[in-house]
C-alpha cells in the first residue's frame, strides 16, 4: 500500500510536466502569431513533437496552405527562439 505522499508527489511532477510543455507550446505559437506578418493571426496552435517536427495548426485549409509558402521564413523566425525543426507539418485546426 503507498503513503497517500507518494502519491500525490507523483501527479504534481506530473502536472509540472504538462505545464511546461504548455508554457513551450503557448511561447512558440504567441511568437509565430505575432512575426508571421500576413497570416499570423491564423494560427491556433504551433509544437514541437518529439521528433522535432514543428506542427502548425491553422483555422483552415487555406491557412496551411499559404503558411507552406512561408516555409523559410518561419524557420527563420523559430531560430531566433533557438529552435531547429527537421520539419514542419501544417494541420487545420477541428474542433471536438
């Protein structure tokens, strides 16, 4: 049987695992919504996978397809956060 300590120190590392990927998620995206001149404002989301594949989610179909043609401009943009990515992926955003 665990110490009810045990247990609630692990969800807390837990939480503090999830908040700093969603601190790194909400940064990256802010930053590409605020530089991307034209079609900044579209993007709901932008993440590094594990992969280091950066993942862009746009309000449409569109967006992305646009955003590909910013393809340099936007890994210019990440460098300045010292951030590399191998790819970069480009979804549109659904929601549930």
């Amino acid at each position: 049987m665990k110490h009810i300590s045990e247990i609630i120190g692990k969800g807390f590392k837990k939480i503090d695992n999830f908040s700093d990927f969603l601190k790194d998620k909400t940064l990256l995206a802010k930053y590409l919504q605020k530089n991307i001149k034209t079609y900044g404002k579209f993007i709901v989301a932008a993440y590094l996978d594990e992969n280091k594949t950066l993942i862009i989610e746009t309000q449409s179909n569109e967006i992305s397809a646009r955003l590909r043609y910013e393809d340099t401009n936007i890994r210019k943009i990440c460098r300045n956060l010292d951030i590399n990515p191998k790819k970069i992926k480009y979804r549109t955003f659904t929601k549930s």
